[in-house]
C-alpha cells in the first residue's frame, strides 16, 4: 500500500494533469507557511495599486529605512508604502509636485476631498510614506499626514509585480 502511495503522488500525470498553475501556487504557499514558521515572515498581498509589488514580504524584526517597503497601521488598516522621508528631511510643494529631501515624489491631486500636506520638515518620532502611483492616497495630504515611527510594523520586500 505505501509503495503505490508513494506511486500515486510521483505520477507526473497527476501533478500536471490537475493543473500546472494550481500545483505551483500550492507549493508556493506550502513554502511560504515555512518559512513564516521558520523565518519569522509574513506573506502580504496589496490590494491597491500604490506600490507597484501585489505579493509582499513581510520581515517581522527589520525596522525599515529610506526607500523601503513599510507596513505600518493607520486608523486600524494595514498599509504598504514607501518611505520617503526621515526626521529633518524638508518638505517642498513646487508646481503642484512634491519633493521630500530633494528628491520629487510625485504630483499634488486637484481633489476638493485631500489638501496638500502643511509640514515644511519631517518632525522627530515622524516618518514620510508615499506610493510610486500618482493618485495614492498617502502623506503628500494633510487627511493622511505623517506616519508616527509608533505605528511603523516592519520592513517589507516586493516579491510579484502585476499589472
């Protein structure tokens, strides 16, 4: 019995003929448990277009510097974004566009619903996180505002882009 079990599950008909998708996003996810379990990881999956990553992960104890992927919490969501901004970085709105520390982010929505962030530098205990998509609703409005390092979770890597 345990050799045609073994038989039974080494058959390539069985495996393939299922389907070769469904076979590898199971072992996808079979790997992924592991290494959660293992690793202390945590497999995210971005439902909105602000990052240009859909699968995410997520690094439990790595604390994320400038221009990395953060999961942090706000208003009791979970959120991933970039950060673009430290303490002391400067904050500059020039032709409808935003820059932080120098470096352009993107551009300032003309939505009645958002105003454009009031903060001339990222203060102590603050953190600036933004999206790569030009509508992403995140710190370049006062509604969202800094992100305190209170909030910040971790540190996360883009595994899959779609698009």
């Amino acid at each position: 019995m345990r050799n045609y079990l073994i038989n039974w599950l080494c058959n390539f008909k069985f495996w393939w003929g299922i389907n070769g998708k469904t076979v590898m996003l199971w072992l996808l996810g079979v790997y992924a448990v592991f290494l959660a379990l293992k690793l202390n990881v945590r497999i995210m999956i971005a439902n909105t277009d602000s990052i240009p990553y859909r699968i995410n992960l997520q690094l439990l104890r790595v604390k994320p510097k400038k221009g990395d992927i953060c999961v942090f919490k706000f208003h009791g969501f979970t959120f991933l974004k970039y950060v673009v901004g430290e303490p002391g970085d400067k904050i500059e709105i020039i032709d409808n566009e935003i820059y932080v520390g120098g470096k352009k982010i993107g551009p300032i929505q003309n939505d009645p619903r958002f105003t454009p962030t009031k903060h001339k530098v990222v203060p102590k205990g603050y953190r600036f996180m933004a999206g790569t998509h030009p509508q992403s609703f995140d710190c370049r409005y006062h509604e969202f505002g800094l992100i305190p390092e209170s909030d910040i979770e971790s540190k996360a890597i883009g595994l899959v882009k779609f698009k």
